[in-house]
C-alpha cells in the first residue's frame, strides 16, 4: 500500500512539472534561410509589381482566386486569373506566364 502511494505521489508530481514546463512562452525565431514567402515582411525581391512574374509556387489553386465575384473584383480578361498575396492584395497575372497585369490593395 505504501508503495503504491508513493508511486501514485511520484506520477502526481511528473504530471505537474510537465506542465509548468509546457506553459512557457512561445518565441519563434527568424524564418528560415531557404523561405521565399510571396509576402515575406514587405519583400517581394522584385517580381511584386506590374510587370513582374509571380512565381511558379504560386500559381496553384492554393492562391487562384476563382471566386472574384465575392471580392468585388471585375471579370479577368480571356488567359489572365487573379492570384490573392500573402498580404491580401489582388494580382491579375496571365494564366500562362505568370506576368502580372496589374495589382489590386486589399483595402481595395
């Protein structure tokens, strides 16, 4: 019997440290080196403007925005699509090339 009190004590008491443990704060660090994020703390390493070319990563149906409608936006021209930044805003790129036509604020 005392063993088994002092074994159920030993379990109270690793179940209580764990959790002052897992009750620190969170600090993330720097992104990593290899991170090209299409909004990556305001650089966009110049293709984020009209005339650049969005990059190929972000061309999936992950950032295509078919329902423009919902956004106010008007309909694309024949091949062009609009693709929604990181950021919010709007950029109608050609749907083969990437090319962006023109870029719409989120605040729009």
């Amino acid at each position: 019997m005392r063993k088994q009190l002092g074994m159920i004590a030993f379990c109270g008491v690793m179940l209580a440290s764990s959790q002052c443990a897992l009750a620190q704060g969170y600090r993330p660090g720097p992104p990593p080196q290899h991170y090209h994020g299409m909004y990556d703390q305001g650089r966009h390493e110049g293709w984020y403007k009209r005339g650049g070319h969005v990059p190929p990563a972000y061309r999936g149906s992950r950032y295509v925005v078919s329902d423009w409608r919902r956004y106010r936006l008007k309909p694309p021209p024949r091949g062009y699509h609009y693709i929604r930044s990181d950021n919010g805003d709007f950029l109608l790129a050609a749907i083969t090339t990437g090319a962006i036509m023109s870029i719409i604020a989120a605040n729009h």
